[in-house]
C-alpha cells in the first residue's frame, strides 16, 4: 500500500497542531512503533514511541509552536517540509529555522523524521 500525498500533507498538518496545542501523545502517535527521529539531523537518533514521546514532551515544554514556510513537499513515500519553530530558551525568545522530512511506512506512519537545521539557524536569545 502507498501513501497518499493527501495522506502526507494531513500528517505534516497534524505534526504542526500538536505543537500548537502541546499535545506531545498527538505528535507521537503519528509514528510508527519503531520510528527514528533524528533532530537535528547530526545529532543521536531517537529510537521508538516512548523515546519520541519523551522527546516531544521535553520540546514543547519550551512552549515551542511551529510555523510553516511554504508548502508540503511530497513524493513517493516521502514529506519534505520548511517551518520555523518558536521557543522560550533560558535566555529568552528563540526561532530556529529547520527542514523537515518524514518518511512514512505503508500503514502511512512517519517511519524517519530528519531535522536539518543547525547552530547558524537559531535567532534570538540561545542558551
């Protein structure tokens, strides 16, 4: 079974919800059971629900909300997407500018989420 663009652009548009409401169990149950994240891209990869949940909870407990860029990129079985998140660091106020992509399995659960962004995209306050 393939997964429909729709499919992808509607799991992206959940992703971005769940940070606007920080509901960090509505971010991981967009993922398969054994998901990897990897955010930012270099850094240890996140490896099954709880460790996403935990990460999840951890992120948007700096009240972080996500703003999208433009539009969803899809093809094949992947979503590739621009957005800048909005955070409360130690110091104050932060945006990070990230890319985004998910790979989603047949069942259309994100199987690999990567996060490319680095210390060049944060603007504002940073720890």
């Amino acid at each position: 079974m393939s997964v429909s663009p729709q499919k992808m652009i509607e799991t992206v548009e959940a992703y971005v919800a769940a940070f606007e409401t920080g509901d960090a169990e509505m971010a991981a149950r967009l993922y398969a059971a054994d998901a990897v994240v990897r955010d930012p891209v270099d850094a240890k990869p996140i490896i099954g629900h709880e460790a996403i949940l935990a990460f999840y909870q951890a992120s948007m407990q700096t009240g972080a909300k996500l703003v999208l860029d433009g539009p969803v990129r899809t093809a094949s079985f992947l979503a590739a997407f621009a957005f800048s998140v909005h955070l409360t660091l130690p110091n104050g106020p932060c945006r990070i500018d990230v890319i985004d992509t998910f790979e989603f399995n047949p069942d259309g659960l994100i199987q690999q989420m990567t996060a490319y962004w680095g210390p060049n995209n944060m603007h504002g306050s940073q720890e």
